[in-house]
C-alpha cells in the first residue's frame, strides 16, 4: 500500500473566490514554491522569457520566497517585468493563486513529492512538471497523465511546451 500526501479538500477545491486582478484576459501561468535552485524557477524565468515574448497575453506569478529572491527579479528582462509578479510568501490565499492559474509550472530538478501539486490539482489547476514529481504506480512516464477523476488528459497551449524544448532553449 501506498499513501502519499493529502491536502484539504475543504480549502483546496476549483470552486470559490479568485484573484480580479488577475482576470483580465490573460493566460496566468504559476509557480509555487522556495527560491532554491532545485525547484527550477530559473529555468521557468528563462522560458516564460522566449515564450512571452511571442505571446503576449502570458503573465508569470510566482509565489514564493527565499534568500535568492533578488537574483531570480534580475533574471526578468526589463520588458517583461509588468508580466512576471513576485506575490511574496503566501499561506491563507494559496487556493485563490490556484483557480485563478490557468496552469501551474513546476519544473524541480530534486525534491520530495510536492505538496505543490496536490494543491494545484485539488483547485483543478492543471501542472506541468518534471517526472520526479509523478510517481510510476500513477501512470507511464512521458506520457499524458489523466485528469481529476481519470478524466481526459490536462493540456496547455501547444507553444507553451515549446518554451521547454528546441535547440538552445531550456527543457525540462
């Protein structure tokens, strides 16, 4: 038998409030997490950087904070920066940062089973991530995962992946 972790599902599920100030028409793209170099915020910054830039409804909000905070606001190139928020550590409101995403992006390098995920998840947020983040008892790996309740796969935009692969850009 086994048993992951869990989430509440009276805090995290898809129905209640969202974030207004982030329902403007934009695709609202999320991570959640420390500021540590194992949890791939650096390469999220660099490959929301080439996508947003073909894209211009792409907005990036990261929750999250950490001693490298000002390094990863250096990473921002000066144009996008309206387009990336830095919303600080957040604990109460994290459901509401979950359904107002459209994705959550989670490209961790190292690392144990994300909370992270399950939260998204719960909120019906779908997540892109690396493989060591999904277990192989769930499913087979590079493949698609099925969505809530074995439902059809989660999908984002196609270009979106794109930011994740080619030549001289990073992948995940």
């Amino acid at each position: 038998m086994v048993i992951l972790n869990g989430v509440d599902t009276k805090l995290y599920h898809p129905e209640g409030p969202r974030l207004p100030e982030f329902l403007d028409g934009n695709f609202n793209i999320l991570y959640v997490g420390r500021f540590d170099p194992r949890k791939g915020l650096e390469m999220l910054l660099k490959a929301f950087a080439r996508l947003a830039r073909r894209r211009k409804d792409l907005r990036l909000i990261i929750v999250g904070f950490g001693p490298l905070e000002g390094r990863y606001r250096r990473l921002v190139p000066l144009d996008l920066r309206s387009r990336v928020i830095f919303a600080g550590r957040v604990d109460e409101e994290r459901p509401l940062y979950y359904r107002t995403a459209h994705v959550l992006c989670f490209p961790a390098k190292k690392g144990s089973f994300g909370i992270t995920l399950l939260e998204a998840m719960a909120c019906g947020t779908p997540v892109i991530t690396t493989d060591l983040y999904f277990p192989p008892f769930c499913g087979r790996r590079g493949g698609p995962r099925p969505g809530p309740g074995g439902g059809p796969p989660l999908s984002c935009p196609p270009d979106l992946g794109l930011a994740f692969s080619g030549s001289g850009g990073p992948s995940l």
